[in-house]
C-alpha cells in the first residue's frame, strides 16, 4: 500500500538492497564517506580508476559492479 503523505513510503519491506538506486530519495546527493571508503578499496583491487565526484546512487551502482568484478560481497548461497 502506498501512502498518500508519503508516496515513497510502502508497507512493504524494502530494503536498499533491493531498491533502485535510482528511486532513492537522496540518490543525487554526493556519495557518502563509507561509500567513497569502500569503492576506493574496490577499485585498487579492480585495478580500476577512483571517481570521486559520484552521487550516492551511481556509488552503489559502481560497487556493485566492482563487487561482481572482485568477487567482494558475494553473498553465500
């Protein structure tokens, strides 16, 4: 159900992982400091260029590309 005060809001459990970034209330806001932390890391061992300009949502769309390229933050199935 959506919610009329809030037409982000849903009753159903959403999590970032499962959101788009591109949904993201905040996604054009600049990337924060655990993201930029973690796609450094990401990209030194992709071997990668770091950009360190990115909003919060292309961050997460870049470390989870990073992620599929590393192996980093493969979840166990």
């Amino acid at each position: 159900m959506i919610h009329p005060e809030n037409p982000k809001k849903t009753d159903e459990p959403v999590g970032n992982l499962q959101k788009d970034p591109d949904d993201w209330v905040t996604g054009d806001e600049p990337m924060t400091a655990a993201q930029a932390s973690y796609l450094k890391t990401l990209t030194e061992e992709a071997g990668e260029p770091f950009e360190p300009n990115l909003t919060k949502a292309e961050a997460s769309k870049r470390i989870d590309a990073l992620q599929q390229q590393t192996g980093r933050g493969a979840r166990a199935s």
